[in-house]
C-alpha cells in the first residue's frame, strides 16, 4: 500500500521539502493531491535521512503546505512505449497531446534509461543522407553519432532541424528509418509550424514528436529530451530502427537546470550554471549510439543556441567535449540570404572519414571536401581583401578564387529549405564548381580520380 504523508515543511521556486518520509529513493516519482483535489506530479530530487526535496512538473503556485499530501508511488518516472508511438505528439513527459488515444504500452522503461556499455559500443561508420549538401558533402552524419548544430539568436535553426526530420535517410534496402523530435522550451508558433511541417509533408507518419512549450514548466524541460530518449531507444534497440533523435533547443534545457539549481541554493559554476552542467549534459547525450549485434542506432542532433554568438558559452562549450563535431549557421550568410546559412569553415564532423568512399557515397568523397574546403578558404580570404583594397587590386587568381567562394555560397551552400539532394547529386555540383580551375590546381584530388570525373563538366563549366 501506498504511503500518503501530510508533513509538507516548505515550497519554494518548483521545489517541496517533505519530512517524517521513510524509504524514499532518489529518482522515484510522488503524486501531490491539493486542497481542492487537483493531483500534480514530481520526481525525488534529494533524499537526506528523512527529509526529501521533490521537484513538482506543474510548479507549485497555490500549494498549500497545510492541505497537501504526498504519495511516494515507489518507482522511478516510465514511459509507455509500443510501436504506435509513431506519427504522435507528445508533452514533454509523454502524455498525449495530439487528441489521439492513450498509447496501450508493450513496455514500460524509465526515461533515465541505462548508458550503453563502452565494450558494447559499435563504431559509427555508416552513412545518413541529410538532403543537405553542406553536411553531406563536407560534413557527413554517420548513424550513432552526436553532431550538433550550434546556432544564434534569429538564425534560422527551426527551418533547417525540419529540414533534417523530413529529409534524412539511410541508404540500403529493408531500412527503417524513425525521427524523435523532441522540443524543449519553445514557442507555440515555433512547435505547430514542426507539427504543420511534417504533416503536411507526409513525414509525420515516421515521427514522434515530445513538445515542451516556453509557456510550460520548467521543470518539465528536465524530463523532455530524457522521454525522447527512452522512445528513440525502444525504436532503436527493441524495434531494430535507425533513428534520428532532434533536441531543440538544448540551451532552454540547461537555462532549465540553472533555475532549480537555484531554488536549491547551490554553488553556482560558470555563468550561474550548476557545476555539474557537464555530467548532466553527457547522460543526455551518451544515449546515443549503436550496439554490437543489434541492427538498431540512435543518431543525434543537438540544436542550441549561443547566448551572443558566444561559442566560449559554457552549453556550446561543454557539448562540443562530449559530441562529434558541430555544425555552426554563420550570422553573415543569414544576411545574404543563404539558406540554410551554414558557416562550412569552423564546421565540422569528427567522424566524417568514417561514413564515406566506395560502397558507402562515392570513392572521389574524401578527396572533394579536401579540395572544396581548401578553396573556399583561399576564396573567402580574397573576398575580405576585395573588401579591403577594392576587387580590382586583386591578383587574376584571387579574382578567381573569390568568384569560386561566391558561386560556392549561392549554389552549394544555398539550396533552400526544401531540396532534397542526393549525395551523388552535391558531389556532382562539387565538381562542377571545381570545374573553372585548371586540373593542375586541383592538389587535393587523386589525378585518377579527375581524369574519370571532371571531363564532363570541363563542357558545362561555370
């Protein structure tokens, strides 16, 4: 039987301290009744000998201490899951927010999930196509892996992370493929243009979609990408799926973290934030993967934002420790209005060399983003000395290679939200824009790798 106690000491912020509580552990979920009835839900936040601070999900405003009574339900907070979860939308804590039935569960996990282990770790090394060409050409997404996107205030990350839930794919037959989305802290017109996005587009039916509201408590953003997680797992692991697991906006989550580390009166770390921001942050984003002998992975992509473009931020700098590289929208070509405006030059994909060449893209990959890369440095460099001394004190060849860099950024980097492009497809525009300059130029790219692909787009040369 259930233990009830009415010994509420005190609230404050979205934190109840109980007394007189016996056998209470850490993690276990409370049902809270209020004078007038009302149920609300929390998690056990600290337990010391009889004392237990419990964070509330719907906040505590108009708890009264004396009338309340708390149950300890003896259990950690579980998910509901079955195959048709899909096509759904979700609270942040699972609870069905799309109008549709109550999902009748195969199984129950907790949303903390168990961290894979190491030993039983599979290394990524197998392609997903994006449809986009700056990630797929020069930064390529390998199934397990943890590639963020970091962002600033009015880029537009929204635009291109339903990009990514609508486009990405795995290549191979008998693949099946599933995005988890999960919102935290965003606003409502933000949410139903993911939900309209990927209704209208039909790619709703492989998704689900976890939506926290910044009208929503705080405290629920805790549990948001923890819920997504433990659905993408039973997809993954249980169902055999590949799966994409989006978070947006993990900045929200952390801004989340620092506010119940102050309703706790801990030592704050760097900028306020809780001084274990960091371990927080990596049982978030070590769920990702693949196991040995399972066919299943989770693929994630972090979206957050920098506070002031500032990638010495402690959210973009802690997650760039624990991820796989990142994926940087510049604030320059927003204004140019490249979509999507990603900054391809401090990008990058740590494990890109693993998910590329023959049998899995194409054998001139590895060789192409070298060259592409080198040349838009040098093109972007002339661009900022034409800003300087004026375009006509440039040399012939940096005339060149700046008009390189701006054909680059208006046709490869710019493709709109809505091209789909196959990786065959942006290696080909990769060659067709390396095709102004002469094959002795190309020093990053096998000379039998030029002769067999650059001799038909020598007659279609830009």
């Amino acid at each position: 039987m259930l233990k009830e106690y009415q010994t509420v000491a005190s609230v404050y912020g979205p934190l109840m301290l109980v007394e007189g509580v016996e056998n209470a552990k850490y993690g276990h979920i409370v049902d809270i009744e209020m004078g007038n009835g009302e149920i609300r839900h929390g998690q056990i936040l600290q337990v010391e000998k009889d004392k237990v601070l419990v964070q509330i999900f719907e906040g505590t405003s108009g708890v009264d201490i004396d009338k309340s009574k708390v149950r300890f339900l003896g259990k950690p907070m579980e998910l509901g899951l079955s195959p048709e979860i899909l096509g759904r939308v979700f609270t942040g804590t699972g609870a069905p927010k799309d109008g549709g039935p109550a999902i009748v569960p195969d199984k129950k996990l907790n949303i903390n999930g168990n961290p894979i282990n190491p030993y039983s770790r599979d290394y990524p090394n197998q392609f997903i196509q994006t449809g986009i060409s700056t990630i797929d050409g020069l930064n390529p997404l390998v199934r397990g892996q943890k590639l963020p996107i970091f962002s600033g205030s009015g880029l537009p990350h929204d635009e291109i992370t339903a990009q990514l839930a609508r486009q990405a794919t795995v290549r191979g037959e008998g693949e099946h493929f599933a995005v988890v989305f999960a919102a935290m802290g965003i606003t409502f017109e933000a949410a139903q243009f993911f939900i309209d996005d990927l209704t209208n587009t039909g790619a709703i039916e492989r998704a689900v979609l976890f939506i926290n509201l910044a009208n929503d408590p705080a405290i629920e953003r805790i549990a948001t990408p923890r819920v997504a997680l433990t659905a993408a797992e039973y997809l993954a692991f249980d169902q055999g799926m590949q799966v994409l697991v989006i978070l947006n906006d993990m900045t929200n989550y952390c801004e989340a973290l620092r506010e119940i580390s102050a309703a706790r009166k801990e030592v704050p770390g760097r900028r306020g934030y809780p001084g274990y921001l960091y371990t927080d942050l990596a049982t978030v984003y070590e769920r990702a993967g693949r196991i040995k002998g399972n066919k299943g992975s989770i693929t994630m992509v972090p979206v957050l934002t920098m506070p002031e473009d500032d990638k010495t931020h402690p959210v973009p700098d802690l997650t760039g420790y624990i991820t796989e590289g990142q994926i940087i929208l510049g604030r320059s070509l927003h204004r140019k209005a490249v979509s999507p405006p990603v900054d391809v030059l401090p990008s990058l994909s740590r494990l890109k060399d693993k998910g590329i060449g023959k049998g899995k893209t194409r054998e001139d990959h590895a060789d192409l983003y070298n060259q592409l890369y080198a040349a838009y440095a040098r093109g972007k460099e002339a661009q900022e000395l034409a800003t300087i001394l004026g375009e006509a004190a440039l040399s012939e060849e940096d005339q060149k290679y700046m008009r390189f860099a701006n054909e680059f950024e208006g046709r490869y980097i710019s493709q709109g939200y809505y091209e789909n492009r196959t990786v065959e497809q942006t290696l080909d525009l990769g060659w067709e824009l390396l095709s102004m300059f002469d094959n002795a130029e190309l020093k990053r790219i096998d000379v039998k790798l030029i002769e067999k692909y650059m001799p038909k787009f020598r007659k279609t040369s830009i």
